[in-house]
C-alpha cells in the first residue's frame, strides 16, 4: 500500500496505529527522530494542523511592511494591509506558483512575481496581470483563487501572531490555555505593555532533529551539567544582565550538586511547557534599570513593579515551534527542513517604553547565550548533534524519558501540571501531543 505525502512522492503507508506504537507514556522508539517518512509526516499533520507562531505585529508596524517566514515547507508573508490588519499570505505566486517575496523584511505597496510579472495587493489579491486579453474571457482579478492564498486562520495574543493552515481544530486561546500567562508575564514587564521585535535575528542550523530542541526547551536537568563550562568557582553562571547576584543562575554547589532543583516545571494541554525562573531582577542594578524601575512603580505602584520583576518563568515552549525565552528576552523558532537538519531563529524582544539601553543589553546577552558561537547555546548544539549519531546504533530501538515520572500536580494558581525543575514530564507531553496530532486527529 502506498500513500502521497506533502512532496507528492510515493511513501510506504505509515498507519496511524504503528505511529502510536513509537510512543508509550515513560518512552519514544528512536525512528520517530531518524525516519524520513515520519518526518514528511510530521509537516504535514503537526505543522500542517496545528497554531504556529508566524512573529510579532511588531514587525510590521506600518502599512506595506511585510515579513517572511515558513511554516512547516510553506513559506508565507506576513504583511501589514492598508486598514491595519495583519494579513498572513501564502508566498506562492498565483499563476505558475514561484516564490513571490524573496527578502527577509521591508516595505512594499504591492508584491510582483518576477517571472512573469503579476503583481498582488497587500491581501494577496491579484492587482495585475501583464497581457491579460490572452487569457479566458471570465478571468478576474477580483477571483481570490488566482491571488496569494491567506491563511484559513490567523489570530493574535499580546501582540504575537499565531496562524494555521487548516480551519479545524481549537481556538488560538483554546489552544494556549493557560499556558499563555508567561505572554502576558513578559508584556505586562513593558511599561507601557507592549513588546517590540525590532533588533535583527541570530540564527543557527544544526544537524539533528527538530525534536532534540524542543525538547531541550522542557529539560533543565541538562543545565548544570552540559552547561558546565558556563559556570564560574562559585557556582553561578555567567551574569545575564547589568547588576546583581540576583541576576546570575545557581548552576552548581561546592560539592559539584546542581544548585536548584526547586522552581518547578509546568506543562499543559496541546504540548505546552514553562520553566520556572532561577533568577530575580528584583534586585538588578544600574542606572537604566533604576530609570525602568522606578518608571514601572510610578506607573504601577511599588507592590506591583516588583511582582512584575520577579520572574516567574524561565522560558515557555509552545508546540510546536515558539520558545519564549522571558529571562533573555527572546523569542525562538523552530523551523524542521528535514528529518536530520533543523533550523533556529532567535528575535531579541524590546520592552517598549524601556530605556534604550535596557535593549542593547538585551541584544549583548544574546550574542553570550544564543547566537551560534554563544557560550551556553553550543553545549545544547553539540547535544543535537551527537543524539542524532547516537540514535544510528542500533543497541536498541527506545528511549527512556522517565525522571519524576508520576510526581505532577495540578497547579491551581499557574493552571497546568507541576512537576520539580528536573522532570521530564514535560517532554513526555510533547509525545502525547506529537501523537495527539500525528494518530489521533478529530
Ligand atoms: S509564476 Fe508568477 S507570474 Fe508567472
Ligand atoms: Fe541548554
């Protein structure tokens, strides 16, 4: 039996009862990281169905700005409309089906396909067409069909813009659950509670599963350990920020122990997780952050400001494809191109209304943490790389995935599940998500 996947090519039929039995609640079988066909699988029923993170509003602040990026193969354009509205566009020509946009970011009035010239509104419409009499007499620019298609769905929360390909399946909201307070945790941080996406991109490739660094995104029981040579003689790791100790992560004690094992580990419905925090910048120094502070606890009162301070989480992951890392002040895309290559975006986030200065520290830690010659960023690299070779021997066909296993609670404040910081329990539930969305499809 044969089936055709997203590349219409021939693929031996993987059948949903034998993608359930790679995953079981306390492990995953290792094709589910080395198999292509699984991969092509994965684009289509993972990126295919479920909400993506496409950027930030922020990004295209005024009319005619557009930027692109793909969601699973498909590229898109994500385009500020003349009334306002952000629009999310398939990049793909109308007429023969070239790539439209070709640069990362700008400002356009229309789109022109460089092939043969057809050229699109801001909506993905059709505008014109070059030599038209040649074509059926019942052709129609206005026809939607002929344009750049939209996608059936694009929603946004605090500024972030999610869409998907199909219309089925949950809200945006629905889909975020409680999970979505660390999106407020950071904007609520700006003075004036917005967030700006304005400083360029680091990027990285690595040779590996895109699933190696989700699930990095839900193990703090790597950090001590492959993050070692981060550490300082006293334990702390490298200071993240202009200021205090409050700023600096406990990696390690004397006796060579991790040095927190405490702030917890949340997860949620849909394959969502947080990290709990480590550090404080209640404590943080300096004189633009005693401008922000100050500003924050005019503005919100000195109970407030330093709640807002206080961070509550670490980083949140959101399934499929967006890392919000609160702590460095990113965002971070997961972007699969096949089932051994992945491909990583980081966006520092600007607090709007924050002194500037606060922002090129921002951009400054991130060249230390997640640029591709970062000083913690590599360790987690280097660990794709080698569990993608490792996972080859064939010693065995599972992997374990089991600390804490059974030791969630519910958490009535947060919502979610909390388990302590060095559980997996939040990869497992990217498995039950992986096989919600691959199986188990209503
Ligand atoms: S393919 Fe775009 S105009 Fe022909
Ligand atoms: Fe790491």
């Amino acid at each position: 039996m044969t089936q055709l996947n997203e590349n219409n090519s021939e693929s031996v039929a993987i059948t949903d009862e034998t993608l359930r039995g790679l995953v079981a609640s306390d492990r995953v079988n290792r094709r589910i990281y080395l198999d292509q066909a699984i991969f092509d699988l994965e684009i289509d029923r993972i990126f295919g169905r479920a909400w993506l993170l496409v950027g930030h509003e922020s990004q295209v602040p005024s009319s005619g700005d557009f930027f692109c990026t793909t969601l699973g193969r498909s590229p898109v354009v994500m385009v500020r409309a003349e009334t306002g509205q952000v629009n999310v566009i398939h990049n793909r020509c109308g007429h023969r089906g070239a790539k439209v946009v070709n640069t990362l970011s700008g400002n356009n009035k229309r789109f022109r396909c460089m092939y043969h010239s057809w050229s699109y509104n801001l909506d993905g419409s059709l505008s014109s067409v070059p030599l038209r009499d040649g074509f059926p007499s019942d052709f129609d620019l206005k026809d939607r069909s002929r344009g750049m298609a939209s996608l059936p769905c694009v929603e946004i929360y605090r500024g972030f813009v999610f869409a998907k390909m199909n219309a089925s399946g949950p809200t945006l909201l629905e889909h975020l659950g409680d999970a979505r307070f660390a999106m407020d945790e950071i904007a609520d941080r700006s003075p004036v509670g917005e967030l700006e996406v304005c400083g360029g991109m680091h990027r990285y490739y690595f040779k590996g599963n895109w699933k190696h660094q989700i699930e990095n995104l839900a193990d703090q029981y790597h950090a001590p350990f492959s993050h070692e040579s981060s550490v300082t003689p006293d334990g702390y790791q490298f200071s993240r920020r202009p200021g205090e100790k409050g700023t600096r992560i406990k990696m390690l004690n004397k006796d060579g122990t991790p040095g927190t094992e405490s702030k917890g580990q949340w997860w949620f419905p849909w394959g969502h997780n947080a990290c709990g925090a480590q550090t404080t910048d209640g404590d943080q120094g300096g004189e633009a952050f005693d401008r922000y502070r100050s500003e924050l606890e005019r503005l919100k009162g000195v109970e407030q400001a330093r709640d807002l301070l206080t961070h509550k989480r670490h980083l949140a992951f959101f399934y499929p494809n967006f890392d919000l890392h609160i702590l460095a002040q990113a965002i971070r895309v997961v972007r699969p191109i096949s089932v051994n290559l992945t491909e990583v975006q980081i966006f520092p986030i600007k607090l709007k209304g924050a002194p500037e200065q606060m922002f090129s520290d921002t951009v400054r830690l991130l060249n230390l943490t997640h640029s591709c010659s970062s000083l913690a960023q590599t360790d987690d690299v280097e660990a794709f790389e080698r569990i993608q070779t490792g996972l080859q021997g064939r010693s065995g066909e599972w992997i374990r995935i089991q600390r804490a296993i059974d030791r969630d609670v519910p958490d009535k404040e947060r919502g979610g599940m909390l388990g302590p910081q060095f559980t997996e329990a939040a990869i497992r539930n990217q498995h039950t998500a992986w096989v919600k969305y691959m199986a188990d499809w209503q």
